[in-house]
C-alpha cells in the first residue's frame, strides 16, 4: 500500500515543503493574501505604505521609550544620587531614631543660635510645617544649647498672630520680633534716572536679615554654630546633618566657614542661582544637576559628580546655611575687608554700593569671611561648602518627591553640558577675577553733577573689592507703597 496519500478534492490541507517555510518572504506570504484582481484607489500603494511608516514610527518611538525608562530604572537602583550615606551621617541618624531624649542629635553640645527674617502674611508658615520643623529641631539640639531668633515685618495681624502663637511654643532662649511697619528712612537710597530716590532691593533685605542677628551683639554665649533659615521646608534630621556632619575630619568634627543645603522650588529645579558661584566665581549652569557648568576648570560640579557632602564654591545659600558662628560674633576679625570698609567684626549682611550693579547678600556675606584670593583660576578650596545630601524646598509636596528624584538624576549630566553650550552659560562677569586690594578697570556708572539721576556709563581705575565674583548689572529696588497683589520690588531699566 502507498504510504503517500493525496486527496486531489482538498487542495488547502497541502503544506509547502519545510525549508520553504523557513526561508520564503513574509512580503511573499503577504502578496499570496491579497485579492488577486487590481485594488480600489483608496487601497493602492501611497496608503498602504503610509500605514506601513506609521506602524514603524509608533514601533521605534516605544523602543525608544522603553530604553529611556529602563535608563532610569537602572540608574535609581545601581547608580543612585546622594541617597547612600555616608557612615557619620547613618551613625548621626541612628542615634537619633534610637532615643526620645533631648539634645540626641547634638553629640558635642555645640551652641548653636538660629536666625530667620519671615514675611508671612497668612501665617501659614509659623503656624505649619516650618514652625514646627524648627521646634523639632531645638528639641533633637537639645534646649540649653540653643538661641532663637525670628525678624519679622510688614506682615499684616494674621502674621502676627502666628508668630506670637510660635513664639509660645518655643522652649529655648529666644528673640522673636515683629514689626508692623520697618523704618526705610534708616536704609541707603540711589539717585535713578529721572531723579528719584530709591531703595535697592539688596539694601533692604540685607537690613531684614540682620535685624535677625541683632541678638548676638547682646549675648555673652559664645556660640558654634550659627544657622540661617528662609522659609524652606525641611527636614530636621538634614539641618543636623548640615551642622554637623559636612565636611567631617578623622575626629569626625565638621570643618567649614559656610556649609548650605540645595533649595528645590520644584522636584528638578534648583531655586538659588542668584547667590550661588563656582569655586572660581563662575554664575551657575541650568539649575538642574549638577547645577555647575563646565567653565574653568569644572571642580564644583567635579565635587557634584563624585558624590562629595562637601562640594567646594565660593558662595552658596540654599534655604538653609550652617555657618562658622566665629566671623558673626563681637570680637570676631574677618579676613577680608572690602572698598567699603565692611572687614571689621562681625560680619553683616550688605549690598553693593555701585548703582547698576547688584550683588546677593547672601553671596556678599560669604566673600566677607573667606580668605582673600590672589589667582581665581588656582583656587583649591575656600571653607564654604554646597552639601547635596541636604535638600529644602518652598512647599511640603517638593520635599516630598527629593528622595525619589535624586535617585535617577545622574542621566541629566550629559543634557546639562550640552545645553550650557547651546545658550551660552554661565553668564560673563566682568569682574569675576579681580584680585582684592588691586587696581581694576571697571565700567561704572557715574552721575552727573546736576542730580537728577542721569549719567553715563564709564570705565574707570578703582580699588578692587573681594566680592566681584557676586555681581552682575542691573538695578531692583523696592517699591515702597505696593497695592495688593503687586511684587514688593521692581527693575529699573539699563541706561544706554
């Protein structure tokens, strides 16, 4: 008997031979399906190929989707930002976490005295979360090792209110103050064009902070630490990390002059540009990580990209800064002094004097305490620190989402060089390298005679001051008789 069958009436059960199959076209078996008589115009080539392009468009873009993702996934679990400890910081927090007793979180008894100036219309910040962060924070310092002091004014009754409500609370040594009107006539006023006397915005704020530390010109304690908060969110677990653990030598003692905390006014975005320079004076990148460009010779956002608590700069603020209480204290000598003869002790907050020139107090206030630099672009290390283990932000939700957001932040390095590039960053500053106590070209604007504000723009021979490196051109002042809604400062605009 035949060991073949074949059944002429059924024509579809046949099976092409198997090394057909295995190498026959798909596009083959794609054209054996199509009628056999000619397509419809809407069903000709032009359309199918459209939809065969789109079908490989969507194909690609998941794939690239799906790289991008697994990116990410492996950088947070093999590759993470900040987020592993170091041993002191881990030692910090255990001790912390094991104990309800007071003072658990300062293992040397260091005094520290803490200062703040708030504008807090609603109350919303005394009454909140920060009041209650920096009650938690006395109570881990441990309440004889501490001294408060809170500025606060122009805030309205409910602001008052809260502040009087915190005030309560407050178990240590304290000084907290509210004004319901600040006295501008004290405050340093410029001639802008058009005759009329301003106030730098500067000028004012510097004035605000300081009245914060008034305290310390009247206490004979001696303190360590000195450590200046805005009106951040944070953790009060991190503020002892940033007082104590920053920088730490063999002896595990923390080092610094100024050690500041990283301020996010969104999950990715880095808030304080204005304040912060390079360990070279260089103005920031983007303000996402690393935060520092490339310029010079990159040794701050080197320190970012190793992973250092302690990455050199020549000013940073941050929200919250951890400062050497020595350079704020009477009796304190500072080792820079400036053209304006802001060296002597103790250091203050300050504005430029230069009318279109503006500097940040918070970064003239770190010029004043570090030593004087004769070669910007050999500088090795100034004492002040950014420490990115240390996060705040302006809202509770912010701070929430820190923890997962570093986790996968390295990817952003090679965007964040790239697009420095594209737009030109950091910005030029022409006095960045001045040399302290030097004779310097500096383009200034000098009014004239008649005082009525106008003037020109000249380059003049001058004295060199040690704070170059904070400032840019340009003039905010404040406005004095605000209407509801309306910004408490404006920019007046540039001569030309």
């Amino acid at each position: 008997m035949p060991t073949d069958f074949y059944y002429p009436a059924d024509e579809s059960r046949r099976q092409p031979p198997l090394w057909s199959r295995l190498f026959s076209s798909t596009h083959a078996g794609y054209r054996h399906l199509q009628p056999s008589g000619p397509l419809p115009s809407s069903s000709r080539r032009p359309g199918r190929f459209r939809r065969l392009f789109l079908r490989r468009l969507c194909y690609y873009l998941q794939a690239v989707a799906g790289i991008i993702i697994a990116f990410i996934v492996l950088a947070a679990l093999f590759r993470p930002s900040y987020t592993r400890l170091p041993p002191h910081y881990s030692s910090l927090r255990d001790a912390v976490s094991q104990s309800t007793d007071p003072g658990r979180g300062n293992p040397r008894n260091e005094k520290v005295f803490i200062a703040a100036s708030l504008y807090d219309r609603s109350g919303d910040l005394a009454r909140g979360y920060w009041g209650d962060s920096v009650l938690q924070l006395i109570h881990l310092l441990g309440e004889d090792n501490v001294y408060l002091s809170i500025y606060e004014n122009d805030s309205g009754p409910e602001g008052e209110n809260a502040l009087r409500e915190l005030s309560d609370r407050v178990t240590c040594q304290k000084s907290i103050v509210f004004e319901e009107h600040l006295d501008l006539g004290s405050l340093r006023t410029f001639v802008v064009p058009g005759g009329s006397q301003r106030i730098k915005r500067i000028e004012y704020l510097a004035e605000v902070r300081n009245r914060a530390l008034r305290p310390l010109d009247e206490q004979p304690e001696r303190y360590d630490k000195l450590l200046y908060l805005n009106d951040v969110a944070f953790d009060p677990m991190e503020a002892l990390h940033l007082l104590f653990s920053t920088n730490a030598a063999e002896t595990g003692v923390a080092q610094y002059r100024a050690a500041c905390a990283v301020d996010f006014i969104n999950p990715f975005k880095f808030y304080d540009t204005y304040a912060t320079r390079d360990l070279q004076g260089y103005s920031m990148g983007l303000p996402f990580y690393p935060w520092f460009s490339s310029a010079g010779k990159g040794q701050s956002r080197e320190d970012v990209l190793a992973g250092t608590d302690a990455v050199r700069v020549r000013s940073c603020w941050g929200g919250m800064v951890a400062f050497d209480a020595r350079f704020f204290q009477l009796g304190a000598s500072l080792p820079t002094a400036s053209v304006d003869d802001v060296g002597s002790s103790p250091a203050r907050f300050r504005a430029s004097h230069d009318t279109f020139w503006e500097g940040s107090e918070c970064c003239l206030i770190h010029a004043d305490i570090q030593e004087p630099q004769t070669n910007v672009e050999e500088i090795t290390d100034t004492g002040i620190y950014l420490n990115p283990y240390v996060r705040v932000a302006y809202d509770t939700r912010t701070l929430s989402w820190l923890g997962t957001t570093r986790r996968f932040e390295k990817l952003y390095s090679f965007p964040h060089t790239l697009i420095n590039h594209l737009v030109g960053l950091p910005w030029y500053n022409p006095r960045r390298a001045e040399v302290p106590g030097q004779t310097a070209q500096e383009t200034v604007w000098v009014p004239d005679e008649k005082g009525d504000g106008n003037g020109a723009f000249q380059l003049v021979d001058r004295v060199a001051g040690n704070d170059g490196f904070c400032g840019r051109p340009g003039l905010q002042v404040i406005v004095e008789h605000r209407e509801e809604g309306q910004k408490g400062w404006e920019t007046i605009p540039m001569p030309v």
